[in-house]
C-alpha cells in the first residue's frame, strides 16, 4: 500500500475468479467501491475488524462470485486486518482479509487467532522491507562508489591532458632558450636537454 495516495495493490488470494469485484489489482482507498470501506474502518480501528455478509449487503455483494474452499459451506463474515510494521505504530503497509469458518464462531480463542496470525504476518513484512531497504542502501552506496570513480577518472584524465600541456609549453620554451636547459630525476639520470645544452656541453 502506498502511503501517500493510500493505493493497495493485490499481492495474492485463494478463491478468486480472475477481475472479481472482491479483489482488484488496485483500489484507491479514498474511494467507496470494494472493500475500500472496511479498508478505512480497520485503518481507523488500528486493529482487525469484522465484516457479517448477512448485516451488509455491500459486502454481500463482494463475495457473492467466490469459489469457498474447504467444505464449500458459504461464507458468512470476513476479518479485515491491518498490517503495520512491528518498528511502527503509525503506518500501515497493507491488509490481510480473511474469511471466517462457518462451521466455527467466531469467539475469543478465534480472535486471538486472527491477532496472533497478523502481528505473525506484520513481521514478516517487516523484515522484508528492512532487508528491501538493506538492498536499496547498498545498491546506493555501490552507484555513488561508481559514480565516483568515474568522476575521479576524469578529474585523473584532464589532470594528464593539462600535465601533456604543460610540458610541451615547456619543450617549446626550452628549444627556443639560448642556455643550457635539463632535467634529472632522483638517480642523477636525464630526462630532458635542450639542443643549447648539446651545443654548450657537446661542442
């Protein structure tokens, strides 16, 4: 789910024929169609919430075209369940909606169930995006080191171009002088005389 635009993208499901109305591959959840409703009183509730088909027609509505596992008994309510990221108690990245057991109330050993199965699931999450983002920092580091690199090369090549320069500027200049000019590295060993020092020395 984006945060900004409160937008859900379908991840998965179990028993939904392909374009149903119960779950699309978006839904804006500014709007009032799906289960974009109950997405925002789950929101509001921070916590799972039940939807009775027989109480809401809406939602009746949303579920009439599902394949039911199991024994193939109708469902009768569905738990919306936010999942918030356990380093979070502010932003919910999605939800988990589960159809409820018609052959099971829905009691207090039930709801714990759906507590225990969501706060399992939100940590899962968690830990994805943590190790998304991991990623994503590496992947930065390594294109800014790259990045980098290729500045530093350029910065290398035009510092050897303006070297090349700047000694042929000397080359021409010392051709032209009238002394003796030379150049010896560490070893005592030349590296560069001018045509005056062969006629000063040489001749």
């Amino acid at each position: 789910m984006s945060g900004e635009h409160q937008e859900c993208t379908l991840q998965g499901s179990v028993g939904l024929p392909k374009h149903s109305p119960t779950g699309p591959l978006r839904l804006d959840l500014k709007e009032d169609h799906g289960f974009a409703p109950y997405f925002r009183r789950a929101m509001a509730a921070r916590e799972p919430i039940t939807v009775i088909f027989e109480e809401d027609p809406a939602a009746a509505a949303l579920v009439r075209d599902i394949d039911w596992k199991g024994f193939g008994d109708p469902c009768r309510a569905a738990a919306i369940c936010p999942l918030n990221p356990t380093s979070s108690k502010d932003n919910i990245l999605g939800f988990m909606v589960i159809g409820l057991n018609p052959r099971r109330p829905y009691n207090d050993d039930y709801h714990q169930f759906i507590l225990i199965a969501t706060r399992l699931l939100s940590t899962s999450l968690t830990s994805i995006l943590l190790h998304e983002e991991d990623i994503g920092r590496r992947e930065r580091t390594i294109a800014n080191a790259e990045a980098m690199k290729l500045e530093l090369k350029q910065q290398l090549a035009e510092t050897q171009k303006e070297v090349e320069r700047s000694a042929l500027k000397f080359q021409r200049f010392a051709e032209r002088a009238d002394i003796g000019i030379f150049i010896l590295d560490m070893d005592g060993v030349y590296s560069y005389r001018n045509e005056a020092w062969y006629s000063i020395l040489v001749s």
